[in-house]
C-alpha cells in the first residue's frame, strides 16, 4: 500500500514537471519565433526602402528592381566565372611554354 501511494505521488511529480517543462518549452519557441519574424520583417522593410530609395530606376517597382538586381547580379558572377576560366587557361599556357623552353634551354647546353 505504502508503495502504491509512493508511485502514485511520483507520476503526479512526473506529470507535473513534463507539464511545466511543455509550457516553458512553447513559451520560449514561440518568443523566438517572434523575435525571428519580427527580425526578417524589418530587413525586408529596410530591403526595401534601400532598393527603392537608391537602386530602382524611374517608374520601376520595387519588385520589378530586385528582380533586376539579381539578374545583373547573375550575369556579373557568370562573367567573373568565365573571366577567371581564361585566365586559368593563359597562366597555364604560360606554364607549359616556360617548361617547354626549359627543356629546350636543357637540350641546348648538353650538345
């Protein structure tokens, strides 16, 4: 009987602290869940404040500049990528005509 009472007492201790932890749980989710809107919400005010204050053109949208934006923004890093890829390419070339002529420099001096 005695341990009954026990067990009983401890499952309500349980329940109890499970209940408490569940609160505190979605209390502090969901703070941080509104600190986190609350954060992107003003960097997409701020976004676009900046956007249309400085980089939209005449009669352009916000939207409509942004979505410019990305696409020069695109077109740039594609640029830089093939920019780099050819000058990859020359210093290579370099390389190998500087070996070449090594070998031959060799070549030259064993006769």
């Amino acid at each position: 009987m005695a341990k009954s009472k026990i067990v009983a007492a401890n499952e309500k201790i349980e329940k109890g602290v499970v209940s408490g932890y569940k609160k505190i749980e979605e209390g502090v989710v969901s703070g941080y869940k509104k600190i986190e809107n609350g954060a992107v919400e003003g960097f997409q005010k701020m976004s676009d404040r900046f956007v249309d204050k400085f980089l939209s053109k005449e009669g352009e949208s916000i939207e409509d500049a942004k979505n410019r934006l990305r696409k020069e923004q695109r077109e740039l890093e594609q640029a830089a990528k093939t920019d780099m890829k050819k000058r990859q390419q020359e210093q290579q070339d370099i390389i190998i005509a500087s070996i070449e002529r090594s070998k031959n420099t060799g070549l030259k001096q064993e006769v």
